[in-house]
C-alpha cells in the first residue's frame, strides 16, 4: 500500500513486512522544464530530417506534408518509449533534472507502462502546452498526469543520498557470487536502482522486523532476484535468503566502494 505525505510531497510505500519506502514526488514545474528540454531534443531531430523532407516538397508538396506530419507523431512518441526504457524512466530531459518515471508501487517499470504513458501524452498536451497534463497534475495527490493515472506511474526527484556504509554488511563476509563476474555484471545490469536502494534498506533495517516477517521479507526479494539473474548452484549453496540478498547488494553498489 502507499499513501501520500503532504507536508513532505512523498509518496510512502508500506510493505506488508512493516517496512515504509519514501520516494519525493516531482511536481508539474520542473516535469515542464524537463519536457521542454526533450521537446527541444524532438525538435532538434526533426530539424535534421527536415532537410530530406524539404527535397521531397519539390515532387509533392502535400505528400512532404503528411510525412512530416508522420514523424513528428512517431518522433515524438518513440523518443519518450525508447529513452524511459533504455535510461530506466529517463528522457534527456528527466536525467538532467535528475528526475524519473517509476511504478507507482515500487515495482520495476514494465515497458506496457511506459508505452502507455506515451501514447496518451497526445490528451495530456491539449488544447495547448500540456494544460490537461498540467491540471491533472496539480489536482492528483501524486502529481500524475493522465498518461502517468493509466499506467500506474509516477515521476520522482532522485534523491541524492550519502553512499551507503556497506562495511557494516559484507565486511569480512565472502561473497560466492563474486566469483562469476560475468554474471555480477548481468546483474548490476538488470536491476534498477529503485530495487538496489529497497533491498539495501530492507538490510539496513533487518533488525526491526519480527523473525517471521524477516524470513518473510528476505525469502521474496531473494526469490525476485534469482529470477533476475541465476547463478550456479555452486555459487549459492548453503547460503541462506538474507545472505543471497546481502551478497546480491555487494555485488550492486560494489562500484561505489
């Protein structure tokens, strides 16, 4: 479940273990300027295709004009598909800012969503200058426009946080799956920074829980990230579900040690 805290503008996540995630909402002024930034990009990319459609106005002018019509709408469109699924919710615009598109419940991003969230960005720039994306952002609780109310999404402020402690965890411990890099690499790969950050809190704070939401707790995010990334049994033998998500956390933020 999640809830909103207004004096804040964080969207906090509640697990059923007990343990509460907060992610600060962006609000409508920099999703604008971020949006103008990725407009400016569109244009950009439009400019240079112009010169081609410029050639092709000296055959047929009204033909030169549908297809620009044409790429525009699929510019404009596949530009905010591709760059939130490759950049993990990020435009040009967004990773500037330092903003992104995240599921609404903390889940990894599906592509459905953001294809969604694009498709109906159209009805949310009517009549002019996103006015319908501005005021629904403005009436939501979560600053969500229509695109973001479809697909379940909404749009945080990455939180520039001090690097976490990580001695405290893994300090003297082996790590078996460090011996397949090939596979640690897969993985830092494969998994966003939204669930690095959940399961370096859930570590963090293990000691709150009662034992049985513990085991709980560690048995599904152990799970979530076998299914990710599967390592060899050799590497994994023995080690129970905590353990396995300690090591997979190692293994994640071992680029900022």
């Amino acid at each position: 479940m999640n809830d909103i805290d207004g004096r804040t503008n964080m969207l906090v996540i509640r697990t059923t273990e007990g343990i509460s995630f907060s992610m600060l909402l962006a609000g409508p002024a920099p999703r604008a300027l971020a949006w103008a930034i990725d407009f400016a990009c569109i244009i950009a990319g439009m400019t240079l295709l112009g010169i081609l459609i410029g050639t092709l106005g000296l055959v047929s002018s009204d033909f030169a004009q549908a297809l620009s019509m044409i790429l525009y709408f699929s510019i404009s469109i596949g530009y905010g598909i591709m760059a939130e699924w490759f950049w993990r919710g990020q435009t040009v615009g967004k990773r500037l800012l330092g903003l992104r598109v995240v599921d609404v419940q903390g889940f990894k991003l599906q592509f459905s969503q953001i294809v969604i969230r694009n498709l109906l960005r159209f009805f949310d720039s009517l009549p002019l200058f996103y006015l319908v994306g501005g005021a629904a952002c403005i009436l939501s609780g979560k600053a969500q426009r229509l695109g973001d109310f479809a697909a379940n999404t909404v749009v945080i402020r990455i939180q520039k946080n001090a690097d976490p402690d990580l001695d405290q965890l893994t300090a003297g411990k082996y790590n078996s799956l460090r011996e397949r890099p090939h596979l640690a690499a897969r993985l830092r790969q494969q998994v966003s920074p939204q669930e690095a950050g959940t399961a370096l809190q859930a570590l963090m704070r293990r000691n709150e829980l009662n034992p049985e939401a513990r085991i709980e707790l560690f048995r599904d995010m152990a799970d979530h990230f076998r299914a990710i990334v599967e390592f060899p049994e050799d590497a994994t033998f023995g080690i129970t579900d905590e353990q396995y998500v300690r090591n997979v956390v190692d293994i994640l933020f071992q680029e900022k040690r």
